[in-house]
C-alpha cells in the first residue's frame, strides 16, 4: 500500500486578511487542491481539517469550515496542531485502507487573536502562565541556552533571517520578503533578548489544504497526477516542562528523523535534496539542521556559513523563505509540505530550485520551543 | 494521600479566571447582510445556483452543493417560528462575562423567501401559550444601528 | 509507499491494512467537580487503569492520541501539555478535537492510526475537567461568533428547540422523555464510575427546575469532571494482551452544517446518514435484531426518543413506544445505555470515547454488575457540535 500528494493550494500570507473570513479561506485551497489535483468534490472520500480553537477564538474552531471545505456528507476529523499532524493523519486514514482520498485543509488568522494571551495558554496554568510566559518569551529562553551551550552568536542566528527573507523575494506568497544584511538584523529592534524583530518569524493569516491518494486510486484514475509519494513520516514529542527538557537540543526531533528516515530507507543526508523546516525563529532552524542530522550537534551555524543551505547549496533549506517569512499557525506545517511538493515537480516558481529534487523534508512542530515535531520524507519516485 | 476525611479540611487552589480577546472577520457576504440590516433595515439571503436554495445567514459556499453563491435576494423581516424555548437558568454571556438576563425567549424562524432558519430572541407575551412554533413573528429593530445582529431588538408574535 | 511498509512492519504481517480491537480501558470515578486532583492527575488516573487492564506498561505503548474540547478548561496545545501526565515523553502525541464528538473522533482516530501500521499498541485519551468553566458559556463559543452567539444558549437552548419541534410534531409528552431518564439512571445505578449512580422517578423528572422548555433539570446531563483512556491494538498482539478483544467492525461520521440554524428538527440527519453507511458496510440490516447492546451519547432525554428512530431501530415517532416497552432496558431486546449513558456522567471530550470503552467492555464480558449477557456486537455512538454524529461498531468476532 502507498500513498502521494497529488493536489497543493495554500493562499498569500497576510498581516490581516479583512477580505475573507476563515471559511472564505479555506474555500479559496479547498478548490485550488481539486483543481490541482484534475478531482472534483466527489472524488474526495474524507477530509481532515486542522484548526486551533484558541487562535480561532471558537470552541469547536472545525465548525466554521465544514462547508467550505466540501466535507458534506463525507466521514470528517479535526487535529488540532500543526498542519503536518493533519497530514500524518489523512495519510493513515489511507494506509488503513478505509479510504482513497484525503483532503487535508488547516487555516489560521493570527491577525484575530492576541498571540502572546493565545500562546501563553501552552502553559502550566499555575506555575508558569502567572509569569506571562509565551511563545516569543520561551524561545529567547531556547535561544539563550542554545547559544550559549554551543558559542552561538547573535550575528550567526541572524544569517538565518538574511537568507530566508532573500528567498522570500521569490515566493508571491510569502508576507515578509526582502534584502537584509545581518547589520540590519543587528539593528532591528530587540523583541526579547537575544531576540531581535528580524530573529522572530510574523503574525499572519492564511490557508493550505493537500489531497492524499492511495495508489489504487491513483492506478484506477486516468488523471496525469503529478504525485508526490510519502516514503516517510514519523512524530514525536518532548517533556512539557521546560526544565526538564535539554533545551539546546531536539531530541523529539531526532527520533521523529530517525524513524520517518528509517521507513524512507534514506540512509545517509547525501540523499536529501531540500528541507522546508519550520523556522518560527532563526535559531530554531540552526537547532532543526542539527536534529535532522544535517550536521554534527552545536554545527548548526557552520553548516549555514558553509552555504550548503542556500537555494542553490547543495541542501536548500526554506527556500520558499519558510516560517520567518509568514507564519500562519496551524497551515505552516502544511505549507512547507506543499512547498516541498512543489520544488520536487519542479513547480516552485521562481524560488525552484536549480538541482533536481528527488527526496525532500517537510518539517512541523507543535508546542512552546519545538516541544514535538512531524517530519516527512517525501520522493518523486515511490 | 487525600481521602474523604481529610478532604474536608484542604483547601482545594484553582488558578482564576482567564479570558482571550478576538476580531472576527465576518467576511464578504456577511459584511454586506449586517451593512443592509444597519442601513436599510433589509434581510438578504444567498442564493445557491444548483438547489436554489435561500440560505439566511449569508454564507459563500452552499455545502451540499460545494458551489460557491454570488447572489444576494432580499428576504422578508417577517416569518414563522420553526421551533423556541424559554431559557430559565442563569449562565454566563460568553460575550460580556456577565450574566445572561434570564428569563429570555430564544427563537427559530423561517423568514419568508428563505430556506434555512434565522435565530434570534423572542418576545416573550405575558400568555406564554400565545407562543407556538408556526405563529408568525416580524423583526423590531433597535433606533440606533451599528452592523450587527444586535441592530435587532427581538422578534415579536405579529397581532392577529 | 514500499519502503515504508517494509519499516513499517517489524512487528508482523505485511503490508496490508491490520484489523484493529480495544484490549483494554480505564475511567475515572466521575463527578461534578474532581477538585482532588488538577486536569493533569486526572488524565493519569485514567491512563494508569487502562494500563492495568491490558497488563501493560507505558513502555509499550508507541503512541498517543488525546483530547478534549479547549475552552472548557483553557488550556491550548493540550497534546503537548498532556505529556506529563501521559507517560509522553519521546513518544508521538497527537491532539484531535471535534467537540461533543471528541471522544468517538478519538476513538475512531485510534482505530486509523493502528490499522495503517504506524502504531501497534496506542493509547486513546479523552478527557474535560467541566467544572473549570461555565459549561453553557463555553459550548456557547462553540457557535459561529457573529451569527449563533448572540442568542445561542449553550446544548441547552440548542437541545430544547429540537425537543420542542419533536413534541409538537407527534403530540408527544414529556413523560414519554422522562421515561428515557428513569432507565439510565437505573442503569447508571450499576455503574461504579458513573457521576449520578440514583435512580430517579418520572415525577422527580418532571418536578425538578425547568431549564428551558420544555427541558427540566433532570432532563439534562450534568456537568462532570472526568477522563477515559482506551488501549488499541493491532491484529498482531491484540489476542495476545486479552483472549477476549473488542474488534472494530467499523466507523462512520457526518458532521454536516456549519451553522446550527441550517438543521432541520426532523429526526437527526446525520445519525440517519452515517447509520445507513456503517450497517451498509459492516452487513447490518435490521439494527434491532442484529446488535446486542448500544452505547449512545444521549446529552438529554429526548435524544432517547428521536436518534432512535434516526438510528432506525423503529419508525419516525415510535420512539417512545419503544421505549415504555422495555425493549432498551436492561434485559430488553436491546439495552441502551447499560452504563447510564451521558445522564449519569458527561464529562464532555471523554463522553464518546466512554461509551467506545464501554461498547468494548460488553464485548470483553468484562462489564460486570452491567454486562449484558453474551454481546456479540455493540454499537457507539458520538454526538457533537451541530447536530453531528460518529459511530463505531465493534464485535467479538474478529473482521
């Protein structure tokens, strides 16, 4: 039994998205998908949407979208979390063969909710909220450890924010692109030491929906599907306290990578042609190199200055621009799938890589500083 | 170990309250029914072109259809009760925190012209039995409207 | 996916699709506010008798899958908070979460995530702590903000209108619903970790505080504290953890309408749907004769009346005949709700998966003072969010 991607749509990331409400967003991916894909709404089995109840402000934030992505009448899941636990999700709704076709749509409008109230809900309700503690507060406190367990320094992290709002120049889609130097990452103003805006990915609205299919259904359907085969995905989640956790590192991340490797059979990283990690800071993408086994532990930045992460180094990392480019919560995940499917049908748009792309990473994490990760391998061949 | 016995003399901690504050985007066909409604006191509805179905509130994709809708009918400030209640306990408005005055009159109705169902409050008559799903009711509007559904007062039984 | 199946697999088997039972489960002892323990101690509690059940250890276990409904207890990215009190640590977590329906979403997301081959042995959670919030406030916030909220009254005010439009339609009287009470609270009386284990009386029903008509007090579910872990197995060790699994036979969801005002209160749509496609799928003609024992999500009285019929275990407006007669009373020709169902404990995000558990324990013969006597097949049912239903039937024999 196999399974692919055979239809990607995710919308331009914006500040604030006035014009569409969240159903009009996922509307928008949901039709993009089928059209991608060469289905109709009837050629769609289940669905699984992803949402976010607290940056949706609404209870059963599913609810919104149920008829906007076409699930009437069809046998329907939310995830709440990252679009790529949405993905590894649908995929098993394949693999266990109840169904053909998954469409897996996540939204997200940042611009509705207070991100530091919404993120600050992650944590301990009785030691830990009272502080005021959220997303961008714990992960200067990542940020902190890692550097110091390894002699980063600011100016290496801030590399991270100079290549990927370059890439962003490329990808229409992304909200913050533009030519930095890491002087102006220096200079930009400090959000939460050693934080700085540039370091720290924004705030926005958006949707991403993808349409899984088992091979039956690809064999027994005349379409030209352009699909992406799913030779690996794996999970996995850290402790919750941030003490108890080795916040340098990623171990979560490690043994995600281990095993969707493992079932890709990619042995070595020589095999991996390109990665869309999830960069919701610059730091987090130096620690996700070293967690992927891109390079030795603490190697993160060398591995960055050596060039090998460029667009046209021999290991692309977000060239879409990733994370620190546009972060809609929830679609992120699902939005760096996408972006991998893309470069591997060589249909990146001006961002495309110049190599060919035959194996790709697509990366999600869920939690305060990458407390758990999803890691997919995704392939042109099956 | 807490047991029943001790348990009496603990003094269970809880954390306090908590509370999110969000900007909705009511989006294209919404902002257009609440601008009509504040304005000109006028309900719409979205028309489907497969079923033809009216569907009030306003919406951009009709479900059973996947189809996206693009056109706008009126629809009448007058119709019939689908279904009501009276709600006689006290909870709080989610809304303001404070609690919801109680009792209220929670309707169901069918406005003319529409084929889905639009719910507001009820007026609740002094005779509770003059209330029955089928009475027809009508809209009151409030003098001052701002662009949302509170721009409408209540629904009330219209006289026989 | 070829060399994924091949990693995929060092347990047994090849690269099929695997059946998938329930081994074991573990609830706590429900009630109107848990303030002995915090959400998380809770969750634990749950979890260490599901493992108990099964003789098993966290160390075997390579997943989890947990939820809840967020604003209940306002707690965001509970997939990652819920580890400590899991045994999560370097394991997959997952959060699903459809409302009401959360407990059979689980439930039916376990069964998935096990017969695809990425999990062998995976824990399933649900769990609310009701008590930390104003319930009717928080399901509130499930509807649409501009246009469900401003007078939207929680499953309540939701619930009566459906009532209401029922009792007119078949000239019906309350005591036909009160009847639906006065049998799960018998029912729950046998139930240990039930949050009301009284029974009460029709008069009681009808005499106690209108809510909102024609719904009184007793009408309702109450407001429960509680959590329910299930251990799901695939065909490889299933029948070496317990002689008797609870296999799924299979599952179905409609969560149709995004707006509660697009539901029409003749019958309950989606229960008609999703029925016609899980009893196609798993050969069940007549639902009365061929399954043993129902499991239902009834948030109140008249649920016990109208999904009934909706499930088509009578015509449209027999439901009460159905019930008077006996039929879904324990030693009936179909017990509903041998546990009490939802009217003896709701703590919302466990309910579905509670009455999956307890499907599942009829099926093991472990149901004790309740156990209906030889089920072979029971059914499950979730009910959530806008008039939504999940099902899952499960049986004794292996699918």
């Amino acid at each position: 039994m196999s399974a692919a991607i055979v239809g990607v749509a995710y919308n331009r990331q914006e500040r604030r998205n006035i014009r569409q409400n969240i159903a009009e967003m996922v509307y928008e991916v949901t039709t993009q998908a089928l059209a991608d894909a060469g289905l109709e709404i009837r050629d769609i089995d289940n669905v699984v949407t992803v949402s976010n109840d607290f940056w949706d402000g609404r209870t059963i934030s599913s609810m919104a979208v149920q008829d906007a992505c076409g699930s009437y009448e069809k046998n329907i899941s939310t995830v709440e979390g990252d679009g790529t636990f949405g993905a590894f999700y649908g995929l098993s709704r394949i693999l266990s063969g109840e169904y053909q076709t998954t469409l897996v749509v996540a939204h997200s409008k940042g611009s509705e909710s207070d991100m530091s109230l919404v993120t600050n809900g992650m944590f301990d309700q009785f030691y830990v909220r009272p502080l005021g503690v959220d997303n961008l507060i714990s992960a200067a406190l990542q940020a902190r450890i890692y550097m110091d367990t390894f002699g980063v320094s600011e100016e290496d992290l801030a590399l991270v924010s100079v290549k990927n709002h370059g890439n962003a120049l490329k990808n229409p889609k992304a909200q913050i692109a533009k030519s930095i130097t890491v002087k102006d990452v220096m200079a930009s103003r400090k959000l939460a030491d050693p934080l700085k805006l540039y370091d720290v990915s924004p705030i926005s609205d958006g949707a991403a929906a993808i349409i899984l299919a088992s091979e039956d259904f690809m064999r027994r359907n005349p379409q030209k599907f352009r699909p992406v085969f799913i030779r690996g995905a794996a999970f996995c989640a850290d402790a919750y306290d941030l003490g108890l956790r080795d916040l340098a590192r990623a171990p979560a991340l490690k043994k995600a990578a281990e095993r969707a490797f493992q079932m890709a059979n990619i042995r070595s990283v020589e095999e991996i042609d390109l990665a869309e990690l999830y960069d919701a800071f610059t730091y987090m993408e130096l620690m996700w190199y070293e967690g992927l086994g891109f390079c030795p532990e603490g190697k993160g930045a060398e591995f960055l200055k050596s060039g090998a992460t460029q667009i046209d180094g021999k290991l692309p990392v977000n060239a879409s621009g990733g994370v620190l480019s546009a972060h809609t919560v929830v679609a992120a995940g699902l939005i760096r799938i996408i972006e991998a499917c893309l470069q591997i049908r060589g249909e990146a748009g001006e961002h495309q890589v110049k190599k060919e792309v035959r194996n790709a990473i697509a990366h999600g994490i869920n939690g305060p500083c990458g407390q758990s990760h999803c890691v997919f391998v995704l392939s042109k061949e099956a | 170990m807490i047991t029943e016995e001790n348990k009496q003399g603990l003094f269970f901690m809880h954390s306090g309250d908590a509370s999110q504050p969000y900007r909705y985007t009511v989006g294209t066909w919404g902002s257009k029914f609440l601008t009509e409604l504040r304005d000109h006191k006028q309900f719409y509805g979205i028309r489907c072109p497969k079923c033809k179905k009216v569907y009030v509130p306003v919406r951009q994709v009709c479900g059973p259809c996947f189809t996206e809708m693009t056109e706008l009918v009126p629809v009448s400030a007058e119709g019939k009760i689908v279904s009501y209640t009276i709600l006689r306990f006290q909870f709080l408005d989610p809304e303001t925190g404070e609690r919801k005055p109680i009792p209220y009159g929670y309707g169901i109705f069918r406005l003319d012209g529409a084929d889905t169902n639009f719910q507001h409050f009820i007026a609740v008559p002094e005779d509770e039995s003059r209330l029955f799903i089928g009475a027809r009711v009508r809209a009151v509007f409030r003098e001052e409207r701002r662009g949302s559904l509170r721009d409408i007062l209540h629904f009330e039984l219209v006289a026989d | 996916m070829r060399a994924v199946a091949l990693c995929l697999c060092p347990f047994e088997g090849g690269m099929m699709a695997r059946r998938v039972a329930i081994v074991g489960s573990g609830q706590t002892y429900h009630s109107g506010g848990r303030t002995d323990v915090n959400a998380q101690e809770m969750i634990t509690e749950a979890v260490v008798r599901a493992l108990e059940s099964a003789e098993l250890t966290i160390d075997d276990i390579d997943g989890i899958v947990i939820g809840n409904m967020d604003h209940f207890e306002g707690i965001n990215y509970v997939d990652t908070w819920s580890v400590p009190a899991t045994g999560g640590t370097l394991k997959p977590v997952i959060k699903l979460t459809t409302g009401g329906t959360t407990g059979t979403t689980l439930a039916i997301g376990g069964y998935h995530l096990v017969a695809s081959g990425f999990f062998s042995k995976l824990l399933v959670i649900g769990w609310e702590k009701n008590s930390e919030s104003d319930t009717t406030a928080a399901i509130t916030t499930a509807f649409d903000p501009i246009w469900d909220r401003l007078v939207f009254a929680g499953a309540i005010g939701g619930l009566a209108v459906e009532a209401q439009a029922y009792l007119a339609r078949y000239n019906h009287k309350k005591e036909d619903a009160a009847r639906v009470v006065v049998r799960d609270r018998k029912h729950g009386a046998n139930n240990p970790y039930a949050h009301m284990q009284k029974e009460v009386t029709i008069k009681q029903v009808l005499s106690s505080p209108p809510l909102a008509d024609p719904l009184h007090f007793l009408d309702m579910c109450p407001r429960t504290d509680g959590a329910c872990a299930v251990i799901f197995a695939d065909e490889y060790s299933a029948e070496k953890i317990c002689d008797r699994p609870a296999w799924i036979l299979g599952t179905s969801v409609r969560h149709n309408a995004a707006f509660s005002t697009d539901v029409n209160f003749d019958g309950l749509k989606t229960m008609e749907s999703a029925a016609r496609e899980l009893f196609h799928k798993t050969g069940i003609t007549d639902p009365l004769e061929q399954l043993d024992v129902i499991e239902m999500y009834l948030p109140y009285s008249y649920a016990g009346l109208i999904w009934i019929e909706s499930l088509g275990l009578c015509k449209k407006g027999d439901g009460p005949r159905l019930v008077w007669d006996g039929v879904t009373d324990m030693g009936g020709k179909l017990p509903i709700n041998p546990s009490g169902g939802p009217i003896c404990a709701n703590p919302i995000g466990a309910t579905g998966l509670i009455r999956v558990a307890e499907a599942a324990l009829q099926i093991q013969n472990r149901a004790e003072k309740r156990q209906v006597p030889d089920a072979k097949i029971a059914l499950a049912t979730g009910f959530g969010g806008c008039f939504w239903t999940d099902l899952v039937l499960l049986g004794a024999k292996k699918p």
